[in-house]
C-alpha cells in the first residue's frame, strides 16, 4: 500500500516536472546558452594566459644567456694534494 502511494507520488512528480519543463523552456534556453557562453569565454581566456607565458617563457629563453655571470678569472684551486700542512703550536712546550 505505501509502496504504491510512493510510486504515484514519483509518478506525478515527473509528470509535473515535465510540464514545468516545456512552459519554462525559453528561460531553460536562455539561462544554458548564457551558460556555454560563459564556459567558452573561460576556456579562451585560460588558453590566451597560457599563451602570454609560453611566450614570456621563449623571451626569457632567449636572453638568459646576456644575464649568466661569467667568469673573469679562473677558479681557485681546492685539491689539498701536495700541499704542506701548517704545524699547530699547541704541542709545543716552552
């Protein structure tokens, strides 16, 4: 007995939504196509952004070797082969 009050409420429900549906349809229309529109203009704006930095990127590529520091002299040595140890004072005794 519920199951069937529940099944004819659905029933009707549905029924009702579909005619909501076809007298509101124009305003359903409007609001999806507002909606695609809005979509499309942030999938274009996302895509120009990511176009604006792959070019910066490229500019940046192209000048980094103006701004790599170079060396005016050669580095210093940092092997300590061959090189005599300094004697420390503390062993010694006056």
């Amino acid at each position: 007995m519920a199951g069937m009050l529940i099944r004819t409420a659905a029933e009707i429900l549905v029924v009702l939504t579909l005619i909501f549906g076809f007298v509101k349809e124009n305003k359903f229309v409007k609001v999806e196509r507002r909606a695609w529109r809005f979509l499309r203009r942030l999938r274009r704006k996302a895509h120009d952004a990511r176009e604006r930095e792959l070019e910066r990127e490229l500019l940046d590529a192209r000048y980094a070797d103006e701004y790599e520091p170079r060396r005016r002299s050669k580095p210093a040595k940092t092997s300590t082969a061959g090189e005599k140890k300094r004697k420390s004072a503390r062993d010694r005794v006056a």
